[in-house]
C-alpha cells in the first residue's frame, strides 16, 4: 500500500450528496446509472456514472445520500461526462454497496 502525506488527503474534496436523479445508462459496457447529484449550495449539482444495478433499483436511489469526489476531474464513459466519483465497497458477491452518513447531513459538508 503507497502511503501519501496528510496534506495530499487533505487536497481530496470528498464531500456528501443527495441524489436527485438517476436513470438506465444503456450505452455502457457494463451495467451503470446516470446520477444527479446535489452537493448544496456550494458546490450545485453534479453529475455521475455508477455500477449500481446488481444492488440498487432506480426507485429507490433518488432522496438517498452519497458519498463522492468531486476534484478527480471529468470522465467520459460512453459519452456521458461524469464529474464525481460516487464511492461504494464491494460487497461478498463483489457488487457496490454505496458509502452513504449514518445519519442524514446537510448537503455539501466535507469529509473530515
């Protein structure tokens, strides 16, 4: 395991959101949503591809809080601009279980 410097965790913006939209993402290769996510009034809303499928039907992800990274930067996959990181662990069957507050948080609020 690369061991970095607390002032490189520091320059990670990992920060809570809520989803306010998420959609089937047929184009990609591997099954995915397209999220909306709403980070407050700071930041605003950003949007994000997921493998959330295995877990997690469309019904039940908007209203619910996420974890993400917002400063890695745009991805396009399959077309779609993904501007966060929505973080998840693996659970048993390797599938992601997303990394949400125990409780809920204001949007926006910075991990620490």
């Amino acid at each position: 395991m690369d061991v970095i410097g607390f002032d490189d965790f520091e320059r990670v913006e990992i920060r809570v959101g809520t989803i306010v939209e998420a959609e089937e993402f047929a184009r990609a290769r591997k099954p995915l949503y397209r999220l909306r996510i709403d980070f407050g009034p700071e930041v605003g809303i950003r949007r994000s591809a997921a493998g959330l499928p295995a877990r997690y039907g469309l019904a039940e992800l908007p209203g619910r809080q996420v974890i993400a990274v917002l400063n890695l930067g745009v991805r396009n996959i399959a077309g779609f601009e993904s501007e966060c990181l929505t973080l998840g662990v693996p659970d048993g069957d390797g599938e992601t279980i997303l990394l949400t507050p125990a409780s809920p948080v204001p949007d926006g609020g910075r991990l620490f």
